[in-house]
C-alpha cells in the first residue's frame, strides 16, 4: 500500500472464498453445492496496525501463518498437547482470541456471502459468478466511505490470477471508485489470513444453521460490525 502511496485513509477489502467438504459439497455427488467468501474491511492504518500483533500472536506459537480448517480440526502444527497426551485448551483458545481480539481492535468491517451452485457449472464459473457477487457488494458499500476500493482475493488453484483482471475489466466501468481486482496467497499476507477465519464462519453458519459461533460473538463484542447475505435473508449479525 505505501509502494503505491495510498493514502492512510484508503479502504482495503480482503476476502477470501473457502468451502469445505462436509458444508459444501454433497456427499454422495461430491458435487459443490454452496459457495462461501469471507472478508473484512479496514483502512490502510486499521490493517497496519493488526499485522504487528497477528505476527505476533504467531509467533508466540512458533507458527508461520493460520489456516482455521486446520485450527478447528486440531491438525498439526495446530494439535497443541498436554504433557499426558490430551488436547491442550488453554494454548488452543488462548491464541483464538489474541487473533479475535487484533481483529476487533482493527478491523471495523466483516462480510459474508454464500451462494447456492448449479448443479451443471464448472468451478470456474461459479467461483468467477461468486468474486463478481463480492466486488459488487464491496463496492457499493465503499460508496459510505467516499474513498477508492481495491479488493483482493486469496488464490485459488482453479483461478488464474488473469481471472481477476476480467472482473476488474468487467466492473470498473460502472464502479469508478473500484481501484483494483487481484489475489495473492494467505501465507504471505495476514489480512487474508483473516479473511480465513471469517469465511470459514460462515461456512459453519450456513451448514449448520447456527446463527454465530463463539468466533463471530466476541467479534461483536469487540464492536465489529458483521454482514451476511446467504441462501436466506441478508442479515446484519
């Protein structure tokens, strides 16, 4: 963000799409079912300010980067121990909520979308449909903030890096205030690792039914605002 000198003020959205097998794919088909992206938004400063003390947290733990399927699954490096073998919550939950709470502290924004598949599409396609779905939103909302938007994705493997300069392309003739389309990968971007955390909520939320998990309650807590459009009504959390 500096190399480029934005201002301080900018807007910067980060979403990342994520589904899992159990909550998004049916069991039998192995068909994708649901689509899910998670993301936040934050000023240039609210995202210079988390990255310290996400680090942190990281490094606390001996950890490079977070990744919440595997956190939740208690999966290494995540399968934290007991000298007598069993689950160690303390150090489990303790770094939940040093994350959790550099997310509140910073980051005033959190979005969630979830889109139903067509049985016949490609992922391609789905996932292109869902992006665009995302930078619409996205930019409409950065119409309260009077500011430009660059909105940036997590890499897929089934999306080439190109595929967002076509949504790019495609959207900024009818959102001027859209600055850039483009992805990068969590391990070398924390606010994407965010974008993790958010997205995998709602992924739980819409296959389970349950309104928010304990996650998404102490992000209220904290005073972040959550916003969620899925297969029912959008709803603010």
């Amino acid at each position: 963000m500096r190399a480029l000198h934005w201002p301080p003020e900018s807007g910067v959205v980060m979403m990342w799409a994520y589904f899992d097998e159990s909550g998004e794919h049916d069991r039998d088909s192995g068909h994708l079912r649901r689509l899910t992206f998670g993301g936040a938004l934050a000023s240039c400063d609210g995202w210079l300010g988390l990255e310290p003390k996400w680090r942190a947290a990281l490094d606390s733990e001996g950890l490079d980067t977070f990744h919440m399927t595997d956190f939740e699954a208690w999966q290494p490096p995540f399968d934290f121990r007991l000298p007598d073998g069993t689950r160690d919550y303390a150090r489990h939950n303790g770094l939940l909520n040093k994350l959790l709470d550099a997310i509140g502290q910073h980051v005033p924004y959190t979005f969630g979308f979830t889109r139903a598949v067509p049985t016949r599409r490609k992922f391609r396609a789905s996932y292109k449909a869902g992006a665009i779905d995302v930078v619409m939103h996205m930019a409409t909302k950065s119409f309260e903030f009077h500011e430009g938007l660059s909105v940036l994705f997590a890499r897929h493997k089934d999306f080439k890096p190109q595929g967002y300069d076509e949504i790019f392309s495609f959207m900024s003739a009818d959102y001027p205030q859209l600055r850039t389309v483009g992805s990068d990968t969590p391990a070398c971007l924390c606010q994407l690792q965010v974008a993790d955390v958010i997205a995998y909520e709602v992924g739980r939320m819409e296959r389970d039914g349950v309104p928010k998990r304990y996650p998404l309650k102490r992000l209220k807590e904290l005073g972040c605002l959550w916003r969620y459009s899925g297969s029912a009504d959008d709803i603010d959390l």
